[in-house]
C-alpha cells in the first residue's frame, strides 16, 4: 500500500482533510465507496474551480470534509486510521479535538448551511431553532430558515464554538426612484429604527400603533431605493399603506387583494390573498418585504408560507406589540424575518404638551429588561448591529 499523507486545508467555505498518496488503485476504490452526502469526497481536475480552492497539485491528492463524522466514515471503509495532530496551513488552527471551527454560509436570501455537520453541532442547533410543535432546522441538509442565522451564530458561540459566517447575498438593480415628500415631523427614534434595520439588513422593528409606523417604513425604501412587497393583514391596512406610499414618497402602488391585482415598483398586499395566489400574480423581482404587524401570531404559519417562498435581499417586520412579551411561535416568524433590530419605548402623548418620552435603539441586552447588554449574546436573544446607516438622502426632495 502506498504511503499516506493527511494535511488541513481551508477553502472559501469551510475546512477539508487533503489525503495525498501516489497512485493506488486498491485506496481510490474504497475512497470511491465513501457515501459522497456524508463526506463530500473528490480529487483535483485542472478544470474543477472547486478543487482549486483547495491548492491540489495532483490526481493523488483527494478531499473530504474534515469532521468527526467524516472521519470516522473514512477510517471504517478505507481501513486507514487518521492522526489527529494533523499539519495545516494555519499554524493557529484548532485541532478537531479542541474548539471546532464552524461555518455559517447564507447560501441564498431564505436560507443558511452549517458546516461542519457534526451530531454535537446538528443536536445543538435543532434544540435551539425549534419551537414546541415545529423544528426549524433541517438535520438531513444542515440548514434553516435565514433569519434564525443570528440565534444560531450565538448559540454555537456560547457551546464555545469558532463561529465564522458568510454572507452570499446579492442585492439586484431593481431601483424605486422615489422621493421624500413626508411633510410631517420624521421623530430621532423612526430615524435611528430606519438606520438601524438598513445596517441589518432587514429585523423586526417594535413601534407604537399609528402612521409613524408605516412612515419610518416608507423611510427605509427611500434610502435603499429598492422595489418591494408590502404584506398586510386586511384591506383597511391596505388602503392606509397605499394613501401613504402615493403621499410620502410619490410612488404609485400595485394592489393585490380582492378585487384588484396589479403589480408595480411597490405592490401592497393583503397576506390571504397573496397565500392563495402567489404564483399566479407575483411576476415583479421584489428585493424588500415588509411584513406589516408581523406580531399577529394566529397567522405566523401563513407568514413562514410565503416568507420562505419569496427571496428578497431586505426582510422586514413591523411589530406593534413588544416582541419579548409574545409566545414561544415568534420564533416561526422570525425565522422569515429576522430577530428584532430595533425596538422603541412607548411613545406616552399629552394633549397639552408637545414632549414626549424618548425612544432607546435598544441592543439585545436591553430588550424588555433594562439590563445592560452582556459582554456575549445569549443564544435567545437576537443580536443587534452596534452600526448605523447613515440616512444619506434625508435632505433629497
């Protein structure tokens, strides 16, 4: 038998085992017999861009994914035990028996991929991203829903693992050209709940009842001047989302409901409706949703329904209810979602008096305690970007 070498490679996505002997047949044939959905195996082709992440020189140098499991399935089909102090490119690399390293890979807008996929590391994340009648995370593929990616970057961190996400999101040039004709007072806490949400990327804003609500929505299409969906629960809701967008920023709204079906550059939609006839109507790339009082829980199953079947680049709830206060199911919702980017005080009003009490941009620690943020995220609460976009056309007419 031909003498073995076992090196640790990184690649753009995640580690994998080089396995390097000169040519054997008697080894390549047990290799060959590696289920390929279990360890991911392969050899180096000069025309395989994939390999060539690897730096392979040779037909002689195979791969695998570098992991317990994988391990294991090697050493019991190829009868070939691996060392495990194992040479790497990185001097400063983990061995797999200290802290593992993992990856976190958004692969698409609606969904993300663990790697490695580990019994330890697929348990940790099923009990975390699971709600009591519903498990989120998918054991066979390694991956859930995109808006869990944060609860399941801080609980691997808190199991003490190296946690390393990557983001493969491409924004499209679907641009709105709206512009600002919002006549009213724009409050810091709308500004800063916009500012917030942009960075994010999308998350759950908690704002009071009202038009502010709709207005510091409205705010964030503005600046990032992309096509989208709003989602509402009833036609009232519908009607008062279309006079604002016609008012605020000059756009005039498709409407699917009822007794109207037509898209536009923004399009406002009643959720049943859309549920029912998605794919018969939706024909527009949208790059932002709104999901409009996503904190109604009777209807969270219809929310991850079409949530998981649209793949907008910004995803976006407006709660009016305090997100922490509400049952175990928000869970469901903000795996289409996100967790919560910002969340405001309750704005008290006085007829008498034009004060009102001020608005936090709330961190993780903060929500619905008052403690200060902790030195790391618990796996159970969402985490927040310390950034902040700059509201770069507030002064645009």
């Amino acid at each position: 038998m031909s003498d073995i070498t076992f090196e640790i490679s990184e690649s753009e996505y995640d580690q994998k085992l080089l396995v390097k002997f000169d040519y054997d047949e008697d080894i390549v044939e047990k290799i060959k017999q590696l289920p390929w959905e279990d360890v991911h195996y392969g050899y180096h082709k000069p025309d395989d861009k994939e390999s060539e992440l690897y730096g392979y020189v040779d037909e002689e140098c195979w791969f695998l994914d570098y992991n317990n499991d994988a391990i294991e399935i090697f050493e019991n089909v190829v009868g070939i035990t691996i060392p495990t102090d194992l040479p790497s490119e990185d001097s400063n690399q983990d061995a797999i028996t200290g802290t593992d390293s993992v990856t976190l890979t958004a692969e698409r807008n609606t969904q993300f991929r663990v790697e490695p996929q580990t019994e330890d590391i697929i348990n940790c994340l099923e009990s975390a991203l699971s709600t009591s009648d519903q498990v989120l995370f998918d054991k066979g593929s390694g991956t859930a829903p995109l808006g869990l990616l944060d609860r399941a970057e801080n609980t691997l961190a808190d199991e003490g693992y190296n946690v390393t996400t990557t983001w493969k999101n491409k924004e499209t040039e679907t641009l709105l050209g709206s512009k600002w004709r919002f006549e009213g007072e724009f409050k810091e806490y709308q500004r800063q709940a916009a500012a917030t949400t942009i960075e994010n990327t999308g998350g759950i804003i908690t704002l009071p009842e009202g038009e502010e609500r709709i207005v510091t929505a409205l705010r964030i299409l503005f600046e990032i001047d992309q096509q989208a969906l709003i989602i509402t629960h009833d036609s009232g809701a519908l009607e008062r989302w279309r006079e604002h967008i016609e008012t605020t920023i000059e756009i005039s709204p498709g409407v699917i409901s009822e007794n109207s079906c037509f898209e536009r550059k923004i399009t406002v939609a009643t959720l049943s409706q859309l549920v029912d006839q998605r794919k018969d109507i939706l024909n527009n790339t949208y790059n932002a949703v709104i999901f409009d009082k996503c904190h109604k829980m009777e209807e969270n199953q219809l929310i991850q329904k079409i949530g998981n079947e649209v793949d907008p680049y910004y995803r976006i709830g407006i709660s009016t209810n305090p997100w922490d206060e509400l049952p175990s199911e928000k869970l469901t919702i903000e795996g289409v979602i996100r967790g919560v980017s910002y969340e405001a005080d309750r704005v008290k009003m006085d007829e008498n008096s034009e004060k009102t009490t001020a608005a936090k941009n709330r961190t993780p620690g903060e929500i619905g305690t008052g403690s200060p943020k902790p030195d790391k995220p618990t796996s159970n609460e969402p985490r927040q970007s310390q950034k902040q976009h700059t509201l770069s056309r507030f002064n645009e007419s």
